[in-house]
C-alpha cells in the first residue's frame, strides 16, 4: 500500500517535470473552462444548456466508444449531439477512442486510440480539428504524455491545481467536480478566489448533470451554483482551445494587445525535457483553429 502511494507520488512528480510545453500566461484576468468528460447524453443536453443560459461554452471529451451507447443506466451522446454541440460554439475534443488505460499500451497503441478518434469525429463533423486532449482516467506518464504531444496540442489531467505563469498544456491542471471527487461551493469558493489572486486559468471537470449523478458528476443544481458564483466573480468562462489562444501571447486576436516581445519560454518552447518538434506544429495548430 505504503509502496504503491510513493510509486504514484513519484509519477506524478515526475510527469509534472518532463515533456513539457510551457507557455507563460499573458493574462490580465482569470478564466474558467467547464470540460464534460466521455460523455454522458446529460452533459450537453442538461450542462450545456445551463452553461449557455449564462452565454458560457464548454469542452467536450468525447471517445467514440461510447457513442449512442446505455451504460450501466448512463445514456451517452450519439451523432446529432455532436452536431448540435458544434453548432452551438462548445468544443469537441479528444478522448481516445476506447477510453483505454494509455500507460499500459505500446506506443503505436496510444497513437492509434488518438488517431482513430479522430477519424471517427470525422466521419460526423469533417470540418473539426481536435486540438484538445484529456487523459482517460487523468492515467498519465512521462512516457504518454511525450507520445500524446505528437498529436494534439493541449491536454488536460486530473491533477488539481490553478494553470498560472508557466503552463505545461501538456498537461493541464483540473479541479474535479463530483461527490466522489469531492468538490463543494466552499472550495469551489476557494479556487476562485485563487484563479482572481493570481490572473489563472482554472479548469472544471464533470461528467453527467442528473438529478441523481454518477460518483463523478453532479447535479443541475451544484453545476448551475458553480457557473453562477464563477460569472458574478466576474470570470470569463471559455473552452479549452479558446483559454489557450487568450493564454498564448501568439494569438493577436485572442490575446490582449500588448508590446512586449514574445517571452523566452515561447522562444524555447520545446525545448523542455522531452519536448518535440511536433510541439511547435501543435502549438501552430491551436493558432490555426481559432483564425489567429
Ligand atoms: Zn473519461
């Protein structure tokens, strides 16, 4: 037991510190990103709903797999969720297409499961690029997040945490919402007040917004408090693409104007332990994605 929880600690340390994509935050004030995950049919029909009574758009982590599937009493979304969650501004993004455990498969699996996802959402909504990429399980190495970097610019975890100054966007910080995951309105409370202290980006994530939710997703009612107490903290809520391209100094349109000269971590982007050249090509993508 002792063991496992020292293996784990050391993990998270070590994939904390390798294959990183640093950008420095250009933000002048606090964002807030909703991300569902998987996802529940309840995700969009109830939280993206909620979402957009307060003008506010989410990411989508979505795995093939589960498209128009029932699961253990869960209905997931089906194709004309995707569209209509397209065509309503939210995010679609990447969550492998069987939601497999990453770190126990070879590299050519793990290209694959990112890969075939893709292709999947292309077959629905050809016009859509998956910039954005979370973690099945939040299940992540230094070995899987250098092989995940090849493909997508931004992906998210489950550790939590205030995305501030130097952002890895390999490898997100979360707070997860959800009677098993513990979040509350008092530290909800506290994240805010954190994400207004330090100009940061602060990540939500959910999974189904029932009456009755699963372990790791929340009710109407919590989901509905939380956007509130975010939009009278006056915070901006954005998806995950959309936070990057304000994050990013690069981005002209999404970032505030400003005419200090690129930072030095943008200039050594990938130059970090384990970075790539594909990380300057995913970073460019981002740009492309929202016209910048
Ligand atoms: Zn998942």
């Amino acid at each position: 037991m002792m063991l496992r929880r020292v293996r784990r600690r050391l993990n998270v340390s070590l994939t904390q510190l390798t294959a990183r994509t640093t950008i420095r935050s250009r933000l002048r004030a606090p964002v807030v990103t909703f991300t569902f995950d998987d996802f529940p049919q309840s995700a969009w029909s109830v939280g993206g709903r909620i979402l957009e009574r307060y003008n506010a758009r989410a990411t989508y982590f979505l795995s093939a797999k589960f498209c128009g599937q029932t699961i253990s009493g869960v209905r997931y979304y089906d194709q004309d969720d995707l569209k209509a969650i397209r065509a309503n501004g939210h995010e679609l993004a990447n969550h492998t297409a069987h939601h497999s455990h990453l770190p126990e498969l070879p590299a050519p699996a793990i290209s694959k499961e990112i890969t075939e996802n893709a292709a999947f959402l292309y077959q629905i909504e050809p016009d859509v690029r998956m910039v954005s990429f979370a973690y099945p399980y939040g299940s992540v190495t230094p070995r899987v997040k250098r092989i995940v970097a090849r493909h997508v610019s931004i992906s998210r975890g489950v550790w939590p945490g205030i995305n501030h100054r130097r952002i890895d966007l390999g490898l997100i910080k979360t707070i997860c919402l959800g009677r098993r995951s513990g979040g509350t309105g008092g530290s909800v409370a506290q994240w805010l007040a954190k994400a207004k202290r330090t100009n940061g980006w602060l990540v939500f994530l959910t999974h189904d917004v029932a009456a009755k939710p699963r372990p790791y997703g929340v009710t109407p009612e919590v989901l509905e408090a939380i956007v509130r107490q975010v939009v009278d903290a006056g915070i901006q809520i954005l998806p995950m693409k959309n936070a990057v391209g304000l994050i990013a100094p690069f981005c002209q349109k999404a970032a505030p104007s400003d005419d200090s000269p690129p930072s030095r971590t943008m200039r050594r982007r990938s130059v970090d332990l384990g970075g790539s050249g594909a990380n300057i090509g995913a970073l460019a993508e981002i740009r492309d994605e929202l016209g910048c």
